[in-house]
C-alpha cells in the first residue's frame, strides 16, 4: 500500500507523481510550504497544492487529468451571440490580487474554500515575480468575473475562475485560450473535470501523458510577455478568435 509522503520545508524534493493514491484521487504528499521554489518545482512535475483552511498542506497530481489545449475551446453559438452583443472588458494583470480574492470568496453552495489566505499570498508572490498571471472581466468599472494560474514555458496552469454575472468566467476563459493561441502555448492544465469546462472542449488525459507534456513544455522559454499583455491584444476577444468562430 502507497504511503503519503511527509515533506520538510528544507527538502524540496516531491515523491513520484505515479505514487499518488487512487483514492481520493492523486493525493501524493503532506507538508512542506508555499515558497516559490517548492511551487515551481511542483507544477513543472505535474503537482499543485490545494487544501481546506485547518487541514495540513496537501499535494496532489490526479490520474486522469483535465487539460484544455488554447486553439480548441469551444464557444457554443450562444456564447458566441452573446459575445458580439456584449460591453463586457478583458484585461490581463491588471487586478490579480482581487481575482484571487473572488475566487476565494465563498460560493452560492459552500463557505468553504481551498484558496486560504497563505495560498492568496504565495500566488501573488509568484504574480509579482512574472509567475502568475490573471484574466480580469469589467462591466464597467466593476470586476465581474475572471480567472488566475501559472505560466511555464509553453503551459498554463489554471487555478480557479470565478463569475458574478452570466458567462464571464466563460469569457475569462476564452480570452485566455486566445491569448495563449497566440502566444504559441500547447497546453491549459484544468486540474479536475466540470461540466463547464467540458462544455468549452476540456478532455482527460492519463497522468503519465500529462506529466510528460508538462516536463517538456515547462523546460521551453516562458512565452508569457514580460512586459505583460498588450492592449490592443486584449482589447477585443472577438478578434483573437479563428475564422468562422465568430460568424
């Protein structure tokens, strides 16, 4: 039987992702710490923490594991309409701090929340130092809905989205996919499954295949600007899209 792994803060070395347990499902390690360096270590082996405020810091990398690749999410003719239609704006790294804020807050079907407030501050750390990245969407001057994750070479790493009004997280996620198509990344890691995401073109892959791909798109150079997203790029998501995704 798999033994959880007990990680020190001095040691930042992570157990084979293979060695996660099956249930629940890819729970690989306990302990440690959020110092950028155990975060980075972990995400280009497939790895991310997430845990409830009480309970020790746990790692997971799930078998199988949801991934999105940025010229394939899908806008259903709906979406589309309503894009067209739309006065929502993007932004990219304009309000990371709030967008993670959202995202923490509580849901219509739980209080409770993975993004403790030691998880708000190790990410906007990694946000401060280029790492970490959020999509903003205003009605106005009001934020109402986004999304936030990490950068690595050729791969985003998708955290958590959040929406206060109909299809902006939808749209969050849409205008990222752009971007990155753009940007020539491969690869959104989505963690685990939902019907939103699967609905936008989110397919499981087995964690072996995933792993591979995150070890070998997370060694290329970072893609991500470093004087971050232009403007005119994300001005308008309608633009971004391909021929006829819009028609």
């Amino acid at each position: 039987m798999t033994e959880l792994r007990w990680l020190e803060p001095h040691n930042l070395e992570f157990p084979p992702a293979e060695q996660a347990l099956p249930n629940p499902n890819g729970l690989l390690a306990v302990g440690g710490d959020l110092s950028v360096e155990r975060l980075l270590i972990a995400y280009r082996q497939g790895i991310f923490p997430w845990y409830e405020e009480g309970q020790p810091l746990l790692w997971w990398s799930p078998d199988p594991r949801t991934v999105l690749a940025p010229g394939s999410i899908h806008a259903s003719r709906s979406m589309r309409r309503f894009l067209r239609r739309s006065e929502l704006r993007v932004s990219f790294d304009q309000a990371f701090a709030e967008v993670i804020a959202a995202c923490a807050a509580p849901r219509e079907y739980t209080d409770a929340t993975w993004i403790t407030p030691d998880m708000q501050r190790a990410y906007i750390t990694l946000h401060q130092l280029g790492h970490a990245h959020s999509v903003e969407v205003w009605e106005g001057d009001q934020l109402v809905g986004g999304l936030y994750g990490v950068a690595l070479g050729r791969m985003f790493f998708g955290e958590s989205m959040f929406s206060r009004r109909s299809n902006a997280s939808k749209t969050a996620l849409l205008a990222l996919g752009a971007v990155l198509r753009r940007l020539g990344c491969e690869l959104i890691d989505c963690q685990m499954p939902t019907e939103h995401l699967s609905s936008m073109g989110a397919r499981e892959v087995p964690r072996v295949e995933f792993i591979r791909c995150a070890r070998r798109l997370t060694s290329q150079p970072d893609i991500w600007p470093a004087g971050g997203i232009e403007p005119r790029m994300s001005a308008s998501i309608l633009e971004a899209f391909a021929p006829g995704d819009v028609t």
